[in-house]
C-alpha cells in the first residue's frame, strides 16, 4: 500500500469535507443564497425527500392533491429503483421529480467514482419515471461533499439545500411542532424541507409531517404566497 504524502492526504481531505460547511444554515443563507433554496419572494417551494415510499407517499399526493398543491419530491435511487410505478405517479399528478442520491448514507470517507455512478443512474431512474431529466440535487443528510457536487454537476444537476425545516424526522415531532419550526424561519423566497418517508427517521415520523402540510399551506396563503415545487420558484443564481 502506497503512504500518500501528509500534504496530499490534507488537500483530498479539505476537497472531500470543505463543502460540507454549506450544512450551516446561517453561513449557507449569508454566502450561498441559491444553495439555501433562495427564489421568488411571492413564492414558497415545498419539498420532501426519502421516498418514494409505497405505505406514506400516497398519502402525501391525496394531502397536496385536495390543497391544488404541487411540490418536488427528493427520491432516493434505490426506493424508486422498487417502486418505478410509485415515481410515475409522482409525475403524473403534476408533482416534480428530483435526485436525493442512491442510498442514504453519511459520507465519512471520498468515493468520487462511486458518487458519479450513483447520482447517474439515479438520475437516469428519475428520468424513466417522469419522461424528463431531473433539475435538482440534494445530498443525503444536507452534507454536501467534493465528490457529491461534482458528480451532481457531471449529471447536470443543480444542488439546492434548504431555507426552512420542521424537524419532522424525529419521535418527538408532532404537526404543531412541525409547523412551529418551518413559520419560526419561513418567509417568502423559502425553500421548505419536509419529508414523506421514515426510512432513515423514527418510525411513524411521517404523521407529523403529513398532518403539517395543510396548516403550512394555510400559512403561506394568508401571507399571500403561493406554494409550489422547485421549477416554479424562480431559483437565485
């Protein structure tokens, strides 16, 4: 086994983690506005990840369905990979499709090779699904690394964070707590984080989240913004 030089293994190390200081939500809104999920200010994108999921998903479509909502959905390479019909049916009402990467997992050490692969063919799924390439990145965990932006700008996507979170992936989380986090931050431009699966969150988490959406949705309208997904938000450059 070849020992790389400290100097080399410092350089891949800032390479591989330095990016991942765009996770600080303050840092991100300040220096990286289009990376917060900054756009129009009449408007508020709303977004889920970790589906699709075949027990919660349709439960969120019926939800946006009967508020006229659409939103993007952050799908996971390998859920959708099970359930194809599922991210059809994403697509079909009107929803967006996007790329959350191939598994959930936490990026301790680089796999560029491994990151490109995986964002490709996740990518290349989404388009199967929804007859069209997808726009829209987010890493798993927010954590966005060397590796992972540039295997996002290799597939052609843009990588978009968030500007608003219900913390909704926790066993504490009710509907009330979900919508208290997400107004605590919300304004017009917001990005919002939720999400409609409890793959990688307590189990049974996806009920706050789901009893949230129409009270943030009510929100929004009373303060005259209008809800939609990502292609409608009119992203920062």
């Amino acid at each position: 086994m070849i020992a790389l030089p400290a100097g080399v293994l410092g350089a891949v190390a800032a390479w591989h983690i330095g990016p991942a200081a765009t996770w600080l939500p303050g840092a991100r809104a300040a220096l990286w506005p289009g990376l917060d999920g900054r756009g129009d200010p009449s408007h508020v994108a709303l977004t889920f990840d970790d589906g699709p999921d075949p027990a919660t998903t349709p439960r969120f479509l019926r939800a946006l369905d009967a508020l006229s909502v659409r939103a993007t959905f952050f799908v996971l390479g390998d859920r959708l990979e099970r359930h194809p019909g599922l991210g059809r049916l994403i697509a079909a009402e009107g929803h967006e499709l996007a790329v959350h990467g191939w598994r959930h997992d936490r990026p301790w050490w680089p796999h560029p090779l491994r990151d490109a692969r995986d964002l490709a063919r996740t990518a290349d799924l989404v388009a199967e699904a929804a007859g069209r390439r997808p726009l829209w990145y987010r890493p798993a965990y927010g954590i966005l690394t060397g590796g992972r932006w540039a295997a996002a700008r290799s597939a052609g996507l843009r990588t978009v964070l968030w500007s608003a979170w219900g913390r909704d992936w926790t066993a504490s989380a009710t509907a009330r707590s979900v919508c208290a986090e997400v107004t605590r931050t919300l304004d017009g431009g917001a990005t919002v984080l939720l999400h409609d699966s409890d793959v990688v969150s307590a189990p049974g988490a996806w009920r706050a989240a789901l009893g949230a959406v129409p009270e943030l949705v009510a929100e929004c309208r009373a303060r005259g913004l209008d809800v939609g997904p990502l292609a409608e938000h009119g992203l920062i450059e």
